[in-house]
C-alpha cells in the first residue's frame, strides 16, 4: 500500500463527510504504518467518538500500552519526536488562521 498517498485522500473524504468513522479508522491505521503514533492515535479516538468499536479500542489500548514501553520509545523515539514536532506545527498553522479570519 502506498500510506503516504493513501493519507492526503483520507483527508479529504473526511472533509467532504467528517461523521464516517471508517475515514478516520483508515487513516489511522496509514498513519501507524508510517510511525506517526500520535496522528494514528488522534485519528483512532476520532472514529471513536462518531461510532463505538472494539476494534478501534483495541487499537487505542495498543497504542497506549507501547507508549509505556520504554523499548518502544526507546526503539521509536526519532518517529515519535518527527510525529509531535508535526502536530504542534499543524495545532499553531490552525491557530493562525483563526486569528486571520477574523
């Protein structure tokens, strides 16, 4: 599977339709498979909060579970930092705009 190309599609299926769970389940599970924990796990709790599955929960015990492994951090720690570095980019870019609209 090519993730990377997989993602950006996710992305906007879920901007044309933001309650399908499956948008978000399949996202997380590109961005797992590229070592983005946190955008994996963001997108998890997503498709949790639009339908309940076990599955989904599953996978969010995963997740939660390596990230008190320490040989998982240890293992994983340069994706781990690329992948938070990402999301607080992404959490200011949104922030700014805000401030533009108004």
């Amino acid at each position: 599977k090519d993730y990377y190309r997989a993602i950006p599609d996710h992305s906007q299926a879920i901007k044309l339709n933001s309650n399908n769970d499956l948008y978000y389940l399949h996202r997380g599970d590109c961005n797992l498979a590229l070592k983005k924990y946190f955008s994996a796990l963001k997108d998890y709790k997503s498709s949790l909060g639009i339908k309940n599955s076990e599955e989904v929960v599953s996978k969010i015990n995963s997740l939660k579970q390596d990230f008190r492994n320490p040989a998982f951090l240890i293992k994983n720690y340069k994706d781990i930092l690329e992948d938070l570095d990402y999301i607080l980019i992404d959490k200011v870019k949104n922030r700014l705009s805000m401030y533009q609209n108004i």
